[in-house]
C-alpha cells in the first residue's frame, strides 16, 4: 500500500507533504515520539516502524518482519509475534501483542525490550472478558508507569499498573448509560483512549461521543457529542489524541478538534483516505493517508 503523512497546522491554511512510502497492508496503530517521529505497526506484521519528523522512514525499527516470536533485549536482537496496539510516554513505549497476551515495554533511551504485563496480568484480564470474547486491542495510551486500553468488544477499559490490571472501566454492557460511578456506567464499541494528566478520555464510538473519566474520583462525564439525540455532533469517533487541552479525534472521514473544556467541534480536515493520525505539543497534527485504495 501507497501512503503519505501530511502535515497541518491547526489554524494555518494548507498542508505540507512529510513523506511518501509503501508498506505491504495497512497501517493499524501509531504513536507519536513529542519532538521525534511516529512509530507505527502494520497489519500482520512483526515489526515495528518509525518516521522521523524530518521524512525519514526506518522500516524493522524494532523487530524483523520475517521473524515472528517473542524476544526481549537490545533493539538489535528483540522480536515480535504479533504486535497490534502501541503508545509511549516520554521514558517507554508499551507494545501490545495481539490478543493482550503480553505487554512489552521498550525504553526510548536505553533502547531495551521487556516484559511490562504481570504474572497475574492474564488472568485478571480472563476474568473481565466474556467467554467467547477475543481480544483484538484497538487502541491504547500511558502515563508514568500505566497503560491503558479499549476493547470494542468488551466495552471496557483496561489499566494495567506496574504490569497489572489496576482498574477496569465501564461494566460492559453495549449501551449508553451514565453513572456517578464509571465502573457502573456503559459504553457501546469504545474504539479510542488517550490519558493526561490523571484525566481519560474515551471515544465512544457508537454512542457518538467522548467521555472523561476521573480516576481518583471513580467520575465519569461527557465532555463532546450527543449520544441521545439524532443530530450527532460526532458520527463515529475513533483514534483521539489530547495535547495542551484540545482534543484531536477521528470521526468517519473527518479530523475534528475541540477543546476539554468545550463541546464545540471544529472540522479541520477531511478525506476519506485517512487511516490514522497523531498530533503534537505545537498544533501540529501528521496524517497517515493512503495514496491507493
């Protein structure tokens, strides 16, 4: 597949090509290094790949593609089975095998792959799913020493802590319902997560809106979108970035912006190539969009 990362400035007219480049399927997950690159993963694939902000494209950063298990160590020797979600703080960039079987952790300065999810990690998360539940990630976030993920499926929210599951949000019924507290409130296919300063912010996705969740006070709010009413200020909202309160999120074919303080929503970008997306501490958001298909 063709791809190309545009460049855009929030409240600048036009865009800037970044790159151009050609991976063999899709691209399923990025994360964006504040002041470095994107580090993205590509279906079906065991590697990892990183796009400098200069344009540089690193194909097999970390792991090799014709080398599919599982591997710690020096970024020179760590392996993949099969990564399916990624994010990163500034110290570590946590890698999701597919499933959620394994967390891993990748330090951005030491350059060293291990271990992040407990031993006690997947039985706990067995525990939340129900029986007939895979467990295909679909997005995922970290602050400090946690990392916190969606699972469509599930209609939950995980956070897993020093490599185990701390707390779980929602309680996985697939439907809209609010509550004081968010382990009794509901979600319908929540398919984006992005966590800042002790606050999380999920997508939604098929109640049409972006909720808050204060952890230490068990809150949960709406802070964009109407999931009651027909006239849907957010249609689908998927892939969300939070930076200097605004908050970035996909929806459908469209990039919409807003502040955590405001429920207006500004369209500024639209195409119905986009895959994914990232934005950074200066307005900056980088468009992954396909040039085929």
């Amino acid at each position: 597949m063709k791809y190309k990362i545009i460049k855009k400035h929030i409240g600048k007219e036009g865009t800037s090509v970044l790159c151009r480049f050609e991976t063999e399927k899709e691209i399923i997950d990025s994360s964006l290094v504040e002041s470095s690159g994107i580090i993205f993963i590509e279906k079906d694939n065991s590697s990892l790949s990183f796009i400098s902000l200069n344009g540089k494209v690193t194909k097999e950063w970390l792991g090799k593609s014709n080398d599919a298990r599982i591997q710690n160590g020096s970024q020179k020797i760590a392996r993949f089975k099969s990564p399916c979600s990624i994010c990163n703080n500034d110290i570590f960039a946590y890698i999701v095998e597919e499933e959620g079987e394994v967390i891993r952790k990748f330090g951005l300065k030491g350059k060293y792959l291990e271990i992040f999810s407990g031993k006690n990690y997947q039985e706990e998360l067995k525990k939340q799913l129900p029986k007939s539940c895979t467990f295909p990630i679909i997005r995922s976030t970290a602050e400090k020493n946690k990392i916190i993920f969606t699972n469509n499926l599930s209609n939950r929210c995980f956070a897993v802590h020093n490599g185990n599951i701390e707390y779980v949000i929602g309680d996985g019924k697939k439907r809209f319902s609010v509550s004081s507290d968010y382990t009794r409130s509901s979600f319908n296919s929540p398919s984006g997560v992005f966590s800042v300063g002790g606050l999380i912010y999920i997508a939604d996705t098929n109640n049409h809106c972006i909720r808050k969740v204060d952890h230490k006070n068990k809150a949960i709010s709406i802070v964009s979108g109407t999931p009651l009413d027909t006239g849907h200020f957010l249609n689908s909202p998927s892939k969300l970035v939070v930076k200097k309160n605004m908050i970035f999120v996909l929806d459908n074919d469209s990039i919409k912006v807003t502040s955590v303080n405001s429920n207006n929503l500004s369209t500024v970008y639209t195409s119905d190539k986009i895959d994914l997306f990232e934005a950074d501490n200066h307005r900056n958001i980088y468009i992954m969009e396909r040039e085929d298909g």
